[in-house]
C-alpha cells in the first residue's frame, strides 16, 4: 500500500470492516439497558438473566479463535459475510423469541457471529496497512470499538423506553444487512494459507465446558440452591474439564491454553488483575442497569446516559494512561487506577433510590477513568512477559482474560443482586403486613407485583389491604425501595472485595523502568 491510491482504497475497505465491527459491539451494548425488560417480558429472576450474557460471550470467547483459523483457510472475506448473515438472522430470532429458550439460543449464535466477524477485522488490519500505519488503524478500531459500547448504551435506552425491547434487535439486524453491501463490495479477499498448524478442537471443547460450567454455577446456585444435585453435578463437571484441559495442555503441540505463558508470573499476575477490573466494571454496568430501571421514576434511556459516561470516561483517560505508561512505571499507573476504583466503590456504596441522576453518573466516571487508566498499563506487562515467538499465543490467551471478564461479572453481580433483592423484598412485605398474617401464596403475589410494572394484585388480597388501612401501591413501593437499596449495596461489598484483592496484587506486580524499556528498544531499532 505505497501509493496514495493504494493507501484510499486500504482505508475504504477498512471502513467498510470498521461499520461492520461497530454494529457488532454496539448490539453487545444494548444489552445491558434491555436487560430488565426482557427479564421482565419473559417472567424470569434476575439472576436468570445473567444467561443472557454468558452465552453469548461463552459463544464469542470459545469460537472466536477456531473461526479466526478457519479464516485463514478458507478466507476472511468469507467467513466474516457468513459470520454477518449469521448475526442479522439471531438479530431477527431474538427480537421474535416466543420464549425465554428460543431467546437464548438466538444469544448464542449472534455470539457465533460475533466469533466470525471480530477476528477476520483484526486480521485485515494487518494484511491492509504497513507497519508505520498499522497502529493509526489499530487505534481507530479501538475506539470504534469503545464508541460502540458508549453509544450503545444510550441508544439502546432510548429505543427501549419508546418502542419496547425487540427495537434494538430488529434494528441491529437491519443495520448488519446494510453493512453487508459494503463488505461484499469493497473488500478483497485474502488468499487462505497454504499450510497452517494443527488447532487444538479438544482443548477448545474441553474450554467451552470449563466456561460453561463455572460461569453459570452463580446463576443456578440461587435458582437451585447450594445443595441442589444440579449444581453439584455442574461443579463436578466444570472441575473435571478443568483437570482433563490441564492434562491435555501439557501434551498437545499447540494448545488453546498455553501453560508455559500462563505458568509466568509476569504475565500471570497482571492478567488477573485485568480479570478481576473487567470482573468489578461488568458488576457495576449490570447491577445498574437493574437498579436504575426499576427505582421510581427509572428508565432506560437514564442507564443509557450512565454508561454513556462510564464508557466515555475511559475512552478519554486510556489514551492519556497510553502516552504516560512509556514515561512512568506501568506498575504505578495500575495502582492508581486500583486506587480510583477502590474510592469510586465507596461512592458506589452511598448510592440509593434518592440518589440524584448526575451523582451516579460521577460515580460511573470515576469507574470509567480507572478501567481506562489500567488498560494499557495492564496490557504493556502482560504482554511484555511473552517470548516474542509466542505473542500471538500470549495476546489469545490475554484477550481470553478480557472476554471472560464480563460475563463472570455479570454472572456474580446479578446473583447478589438478585438474591438480595428476593430477600429483602420478601422481608419489608412480612413487615409491613406481619399484622394480617398472610398465607405463604399471598406474600408471594405481592412479591411478584413488586417487580412487574404493572403491579397488579388479586381483587381480595387489594380489600384485605385495604381494610387493614394499608395502601397496596405503598407496601409494594416501599417494598421495592427496601429491595433495591439493599441489593445495590450487597453487589457494592462484593465489588470493594474484587478491588481489594486487585489491589493487593497490584503492588506485587515486578518494578519496571520504562525508560530501560525505551532504550532497549531504540537499541533494536537501531
């Protein structure tokens, strides 16, 4: 790509790529403010709901590097127009689901067709643009990326509050159809390898059965409870993949968890801590997004304006941390950004259902800068620990980090958050009407109306109420708040531990000297 023209058409087609990428992360976006809805919609508890993210990203994380292999063999034009048929139809399937089952299986293969578009884009970037510009574009496509999850909270909110949740899915697979065009027209081919490296399918199987088991085990250890034998027969089989992925590592020739790398210190401390943060942000996006939307006068579109913040927050401090951490130990730069959560989890902690718009927005900034601020600190040591033989190993097993990190988020978050809020609610009704001595079917109606909307309650429970001098629009709101505070704040102990914990690790991290760093490599250059 010498020339100028040459160098328009690389941009051209890498715009065409860019749309589609952009479609891609803000669908991921739209979740979090459609959430509740669908909860709602489909009559399912919270915690539940956290099935919604984990198979989309057990789909993504798992699939995403046997797709990007097939790319290499049979072509990634191909495989990225397929993985975009694929992501509008799930689109289109979700939007329609006549129930929670169907609208799962739809979550997962839109994450299919995520596992086909990403890998081939990163892939591109590299077959498009020289060295001396492959980082202009990487940068671009990182904060496509980020605006794309800004962006997407904010309007998937708006759509959601005024034209109901299938909006966001209908229009994410119209718009994946229109970025189709381009694709299809402006993108070349890329001729597939000759020879490539046998992939490990058993590890990647073995993966997908650790990620599956353990990522879940929340959701149906309080939906079953700890001693149901369906959540020890998911312990036992999360646990054995994990035993048989290990063995099997250490004797296939490439394997999708790379032991060697993993067995690193250097890399494996920072990686934790990247978990841990991705952990904590996903915690807090999730557990929001319920609070907001369900706390008196709560919408959609205003969980969209906090993730707006909390997304554009890093976005501004990532490239600052990205200039500073060339200048100053890496190490530094995670401390304070542990630091600034640590803080920001304090805050977190005083929020209620009194708690102004704007204040929970300054909250989510602070969350916002830190996680922007420990990126690429963060990456700049991890990725430093890997031999330069094995990086394309190192940055897989990384990014397997980062994709993790969300749904493990969302999977604890909304089990405390769910929980607590059962609880809680159940506890301030009991209180409120302990007097009336209600049968157990009659709490249980007023705790169901408490989460709905509606909040419709039978004829003759409303007359019981009501001669009791009791208000049943009362019991239920105060019923809620009482859910609500408590639940918010057990999730924010929860996310004080993961900070503490990052922390503590943070300041084992090795010292390093940035400025050796540079001369080392002026020394290469030279």
């Amino acid at each position: 790509m010498d020339s100028r023209t040459d160098t328009r058409s690389a941009w051209a087609v890498y715009a065409a790529l860019l749309f589609g990428t952009f479609i891609t992360i803000e669908a991921a976006a739209f979740q979090a403010p459609a959430l509740p809805s669908v909860t709602r919609h489909f009559g399912i508890p919270v915690n539940m709901s956290a099935l919604i993210l984990i198979l989309y990203s057990l789909a993504l994380t798992v699939f995403a590097p046997i797709m990007g292999r097939l790319g290499d063999q049979y072509g990634r034009k191909r495989v990225i127009t397929i993985g975009m048929l694929v992501f509008a139809v799930s689109e289109f399937a979700a939007a329609w689901a006549p129930n929670f089952g169907f609208f799962l299986g739809a979550r997962f293969v839109q994450g299919l067709g995520a596992a086909c578009i990403l890998p081939g884009v990163f892939a591109y970037a590299a077959h498009l643009f020289p060295d001396n510009k492959r980082g202009l574009a990487l940068g671009i496509l990182a904060f496509t990326m980020t605006f794309g999850a800004a962006s997407g909270g904010l309007l998937g909110g708006l759509l959601i509050d005024r034209l109901g949740w299938p909006s966001v899915y209908w229009i994410s697979g119209a718009l994946t159809l229109v970025g189709l065009v381009p694709v299809r027209m402006l993108v070349p081919e890329i001729a597939p390898a000759k020879h490539q490296a046998a992939f490990d399918y058993t590890g990647a199987m073995l993966l997908f059965a650790v990620i599956a088991s353990l990522l879940s085990l929340p959701t149906w250890a309080t939906n079953f409870g700890k001693e149901s034998p369906i959540t020890w027969a998911i312990v036992v089989v999360g646990i054995s993949a994990l035993v048989v992925l290990w063995r099997h590592s250490k004797r296939a020739p490439n394997p999708v968890i790379d032991l060697g790398i993993l067995s690193r210190g250097a890399f494996a401390t920072p990686s934790a801590i990247y978990w841990l943060h991705m952990i904590f942000s996903s915690g807090v996006v999730y557990s929001l997004a319920f609070f907001i939307n369900s706390r008196p006068g709560g919408t959609a579109a205003q969980f969209g304006f906090v993730t707006l913040f909390l997304y554009g927050s890093g976005l501004i401090s990532s490239p600052i941390a990205g200039k500073l951490v060339d200048r100053i130990e890496p190490r530094v730069l995670v401390i304070i950004a542990m630091l600034a959560s640590l803080g920001g989890t304090l805050l977190f902690l005083n929020i209620d259902v009194t708690t102004p718009l704007w204040m929970v927005i300054a909250v989510a900034c602070i969350m916002g800068l830190s996680i922007g601020c420990n990126t690429p600190a963060i990456m700049k040591l991890a990725l430093g620990a890997v031999p330069a033989k094995n990086m394309g190993a190192g940055s897989g097993l990384f990014s397997m980090f980062r994709d993790l990190g969300s749904p493990t988020g969302s999977s604890l978050s909304l089990a405390v958050f769910g929980a607590s809020l059962a609880y809680a609610t159940q506890d301030a009704i009991m209180r409120q009407t302990a007097a009336l001595g209600l049968d157990t079917a009659s709490l249980e109606a007023l705790a169901r109306a408490t989460g709905s909307r509606a909040r419709e309650l039978p004829a003759e429970l409303t007359t019981r109420l009501g001669e009791a001098g009791l208000s049943a629009n009362t019991v239920l709101a105060e019923a809620n708040i009482a859910g609500l505070n408590t639940a918010l704040t057990n999730v924010g102990y929860m996310l004080l531990g993961l900070i503490g914990l990052a922390l503590v690790l943070s300041l084992r991290l090795a010292r390093t000297r940035a400025a050796a760093v540079t001369g080392d490599a002026q020394a290469r250059v030279g």
